[in-house]
C-alpha cells in the first residue's frame, strides 16, 4: 500500500504510487483486466496493483492467476478466506458475486433459483471483508435487479447509522456497458463505496458513449453532463467480427493441458484460439440459413426445408404461438449495433440473438471474449464449457477500465 505523508489529504495517494486491489469472486479476471488496461502514462502505465484475488471455481482461478500471477491468488470458498492479514493495506476491494439468483432469466420459473438462492447471500461474504480490510473505495456489479433486492436494502442498512459499515457512504446505478466504448449493450448494477474520511463520495464515471453521438442529455442527478460531447455507440461487426474468421469453427480445443495452481487443467490457450463451437444438426443449419441479417426465430414460420429426404418445418409449435417475449431467440446479431448481452451459453442461438451476422453459425468463443474486450492474448484454462461461463460471467473490460480511471482520478484528489 502507498506510503502517505503526515501532510497529505485523506485518502489521497502519491502520483508515484500503485493502488492496491483485492478483487472477490474474480472470475477469469474481467475486473482486472479493465483495472490493467486503464495506462494513464502510456502502455504499462496502470497504477493498480492486485495484491488478492478469490475464486472458487478452479478453473476460472487458473485463469485469472495465467494472466495476473498466481501467488496472490486463492482458489477458495470466500467464506474461508482470511481478510485480516490485508487490514489497512488495501485501497481498492471489487468484485462480482454470483447473481444467478438476481437474474431476469429467472423470474416466474421455480426450476431456477429465487431470491432466496443461497448464492444471494454471497454477498455478505464481501462486507464481511470490506469490514475487515478497510479499504478507501469498494466496488459492488451485479445484475441489474441486484437494485430492487432485498439484498441490496441489506447492504444499504449495514452503511447506515450503527451498520457494520457506517464509515462508507453509497452510490448506486445501473450503468450499460455501451456507453462506455464497450460493442454490447450490457447493463449492470454498480454501487460504489467511499470511505466517509475520503470526503466526497466518488460518484459512477460519466458515459463517453450513447446511442447517437453528439451533446449529453441534461441529468438530474449529474447537472454537468451536458457539456460532454459523446461518441456513438461501438458496433460489434467492424470491432469484432470483421477480425475473426467467417468460416465455420474447431469442435475442440488444442490438446494442452498445464497446471498454474497446481491442479492440472486443460490449456492454456490464446483467446485466438477460442475460434471453437459445436457440431450442429442438420436442422439447426437449416434454421441458420433460413434467417436473415438482423432476423430471429419469427423468420421460421411457415418455412419447410428437405433434410436427409424428410420435408422438415424449420419454426416450432411453441416458437409459433408466441408472438410476444423476447425477439432475440435465434436471432442475428446486428453488424452495425453493440451485440446483447454475453451470457455463459452464448453458444446455443436458442437462448438468444448468438447467431454470426452473416455466417450461417452461433459466435464463437473467440469472439465472445472480443466483445467482453479480452485481449487477443489472453490465457483461458479449461473445458470449453469452463472457458464460456468465465467468458460470459465476466465484466465487460471497457467498462472495468471506466471504473478504474475514476478511482485513480478520485485517489490521486
């Protein structure tokens, strides 16, 4: 941790200086990736330094300790993890915990998990470290209606007068990945935690990005942002499929295995590498041709196809009752938008709008990490199943890199 000088502001840290991180429930590293990729001074230039990172899952941990080393890292249950050697060394806590409970996807379906999903009460776990650990700053993302949680009143009661973390004071707000120079229109909770001697409360940074380009639309809550000139939003086809192979992908990864924390697992392989996908059935390739750009399941109906000498209708009695629900089923994506939200199986098009703009096939690894914004060499361990809900559990790069900056430009005062 910075060493500060009896004379300096609270909170503040010298421009020479690392800031140190603890990233919880770290994933593949989608947080610290956007933490390392905020280089204010140049290419390795970022001030963050991580000093812990927990991961229960083992190959999500070989991830992320392949790619930001792996001494500090602790493939562990959280709530077995001791927080209290970090006490008073730590500037920056984040992290993400499981929100599988808090999903949209799950609403009205008792097969999933409800709000009293055990996984909901991870996040417990995380106030129990910030509690120990004491950082100046602590950053929460979950999914959106994480906001609308029990939750999350929870949490707002521990900051409140006598809770656990009274010292803190939060901001909270759903924020879209979009608008932030990220290709995928991926909205998320992010509450942001001030230490209360830091003085002001670090607010969520301003969007660079919006649908249409231009001047900033007055806010309530943010009166300045009109005088911000915004770019529009970043499509998915020139950034990410106008570099990645249109043809039809590997069924496996390369035969490699390695063993970065002790545990042998499949890998490590080049997000370049990740170029793999499924073995479709016949029908499923007649479904994918049959549907044009920017089309989805609706575009089946009435459709019939010969495969393997039977004529096939390509819709479904379920698909064609419904005429209302989601639009993305079987869907393209869009070459001229940012794509949906990346999903943990965004390689099944029956989920949602993963199929190729033009290609007749569902995105594949390899692009998925593009639009999350992984670097071409980032190393992935583990099953292709592993390496897509790291993949799609991850936060958005760009959107980490945002968050980074206005901490570092909070931190510095």
């Amino acid at each position: 941790m910075a060493t500060i000088s009896p004379d300096t502001t609270a909170g503040a840290i010298p421009a020479d200086s690392s800031i140190t991180v603890v990233d919880l429930f770290s994933g593949a590293g989608g947080f610290s990736a956007g933490f390392r990729a905020y280089e204010p001074d140049g290419p390795g230039s970022s001030p963050f330094q991580s000093v812990a990172a927990v991961e229960f899952d083992e190959a999500a941990a070989a991830t992320y300790a392949a790619n930001f080393g792996s001494s500090h890292v602790a493939n562990m249950d959280i709530a077995k993890w001791d927080a209290r050697p970090y006490a008073g060394k730590v500037d920056v806590i984040m992290g993400g915990p499981p929100c599988q409970g808090f999903s949209a996807l799950h609403r009205n379906n008792p097969e999933k998990p409800k709000a009293d999903d055990p996984r909901n009460r991870l996040w417990v776990e995380y106030v129990r470290v910030v509690k120990a650990i004491q950082p100046k700053i602590f950053v929460l993302e979950n999914v959106d209606r994480f906001l609308v949680s029990q939750e999350f009143e929870s949490l707002k009661e521990a900051t409140a007068k006598d809770g656990a973390l009274a010292n803190y004071t939060l901001r909270w707000k759903v924020l879209n990945a979009a608008d932030y120079g990220v290709p995928q229109a991926r909205r998320r909770a992010i509450v942001i935690a001030t230490r209360n001697d830091l003085g002001e409360p670090l607010e969520h940074p301003r969007p660079t990005h919006a649908r249409e380009a231009g001047p900033a639309q007055p806010s309530l809550d943010d009166p300045d942002s009109s005088s911000n000139e915004l770019l529009g939003w970043v499509p998915v086809g020139p950034t990410v499929f106008a570099h990645t192979p249109v043809d039809a992908p590997d069924l496996d990864l390369p035969d490699r295995t390695d063993k970065p924390l002790g545990v042998v697992l499949a890998g490590p392989y080049k997000t370049t590498e990740l170029h793999i996908g499924r073995n479709p059935t016949a029908l499923s390739r007649a479904r994918y041709k049959a549907i044009p750009p920017g089309g989805n399941r609706h575009d089946l109906r009435d459709k019939w196809e010969v495969i393997q000498g039977v004529n096939t209708y390509l819709s479904t009695t379920s698909w064609d009752r419904h005429n209302s629900g989601s639009g993305d089923v079987m869907g393209r994506m869009h070459f001229d938008r940012p794509s949906v939200t990346i999903r943990t199986e965004f390689y099944k098009p029956e989920k949602g709008r993963y199929l190729h703009p033009e290609s007749n096939r569902p995105i594949t690894h390899y692009e998925a990490a593009l639009i999350q914004g992984f670097p071409a060499d980032f190393n992935w361990f583990g099953s292709k199943i592993q390496i897509a809900r790291q993949i799609g559990n991850a936060v958005p790069v760009g959107l980490g890199r945002s968050l980074a900056q206005a901490i570092h430009e909070r931190l510095k005062g």
